[in-house]
C-alpha cells in the first residue's frame, strides 16, 4: 500500500472522514511493531474518533513501537479520548524503561482526570525529570490529595533542565521546588495552612522557591509579571 500521498494531504484525508480513518487503522494493525509509523498516528490525532481508541491503546503498551510513535499516539488519544488514556499512560508511567517516554506520559495524564492522580502520586519517586512533569500535572488536575506531595517538593531544588526556547531565553533549568510552588497556586484554599507554616517555620525557604520559580509558565499568566507572580503566592499568606 503507498502510505505516504495518502497521509500527507490532511485536507484530503478530513473529507474522506472514517473511510480514511479505519483505512489507517487497518494499515497500523498490518504494520510490523518495529516499523516506524508515526505520521499514521499522527493523522489520527487529526481525525481519529472513537474507533481509533483501541489501536491507539496498543501502540502505546507495545514496547517495540519506537519512542516517537508511542509519544505520537499518547498526545492523539488524549485528544480523542482523555478519559480512556488514563489506564494506559499510568501503565507507561509505572513499567517503562523509557524516561523520556514516562515524562510524556506524565505530562499528558494532566489533560486527563483525576482518576490519574494515585497513579501519578506512585511516580514522584520517580528520577527528577520524570518527577517535575508528575509534579506539573498535579497542579493541572488540581485534586486536593496532592497537596502535601507538593508542600513535601518544596525541598526538592534539584535542577531540571529546559527545553531550548528557555535555554535561549538565558534561563537553561528550572527546579523541582519551582513546579511544585507553581502547581500550588491551584489549591490556594487547601495549602494555606501550610504555607502559613512553612513561613513560620522557615522562611527563608519560601525566600528561596520564589528565586527559583520556573519562568517557562510566565506567558501562560496573562501577561503578570515574575513579581506578580510572586505576590500572588506572598497573598496566601497574609
């Protein structure tokens, strides 16, 4: 079968609807593991529904799909169906040798539900750069069991080193104690309490997480300033 014409014109594949979706799908099921196949995927990222959720499932927990095809098909069933993702991303999360792989997992199971938090809690033993990404998706589910995991990684100042827009930005690494001070600001009413604590107790390491606070989230606050930032965080304590 030519593959490549018919998966490069999008536009075209869109007007053939699922005719063009369940021709894909029966090329992913003929397609041995080890063949990269990721523009496929990508396609049904664009216009896969439901019927898609099954082959999506099993690329992802096939082990020897490549790394980019498996990252491919987690970022299309999250869009297709969040709610169905949960199960396989934590079964990544948990089991695969792939750090690069189980971040991407830990990054998309925030586009999920809550039902991904025990599982995403099971990870924050997990090395550092898997760690900030389970980090960051906790504050994105926002369910109050997270937040002492997250007062508890505000001790956690190792660094986690940034994509290469940051790094051309002149700021190359955030810390874990960053993402977490971030995730926080989601469960103002719950983390109060131990905010006002940790000020008490000491505050010099409240002083610390706002000089490490990870700057790659700025735009995404509406235009607010680093300060602002922070003297949102200060208001908690007041």
């Amino acid at each position: 079968m030519r593959i490549n014409p018919f998966v490069n014109n999008l536009i075209g594949l869109r007007a053939f609807g699922q005719s063009a979706e369940m021709r894909i799908i029966r090329t992913l099921e003929e397609l041995p593991p080890h063949r990269v196949k990721d523009k496929l995927v990508y396609v049904l990222h664009e216009i896969g529904t439901k019927e898609s959720v099954p082959i999506l499932r099993e690329i992802i927990l096939h082990e020897e799909n490549d790394t980019y095809t498996r990252r491919t098909a987690i970022q299309a069933l999250t869009k297709i169906a969040p709610n169905d993702a949960v199960n396989p991303l934590v079964l990544v999360l948990k089991s695969s040798t792939d750090d690069e792989l189980r971040r991407w997992a830990a990054n998309f199971l925030g586009r999920t539900n809550t039902e991904a938090v025990h599982g995403l809690l099971n990870a924050l033993s997990d090395v550092p750069y898997v760690k900030d990404a389970v980090i960051r998706s906790l504050g994105k589910l926002g369910d109050k069991n997270a937040v002492p995991h997250l007062l508890a990684a505000l001790t956690d100042h190792r660094n986690i080193l940034r994509d290469k827009y940051g790094a051309r930005m002149g700021v190359p690494y955030v810390t874990i104690a960053g993402s977490a001070a971030h995730a926080l600001m989601n469960f103002s009413s719950e983390a109060r309490a131990h905010l006002i604590q940790m000020r008490e107790s000491n505050p010099q390491q409240l002083d610390r997480i706002y000089n490490q606070f990870p700057w790659e989230w700025i735009d995404q606050w509406r235009g607010k300033n680093y300060l602002q930032i922070v003297g949102e965080l200060n208001n908690l304590l007041q």
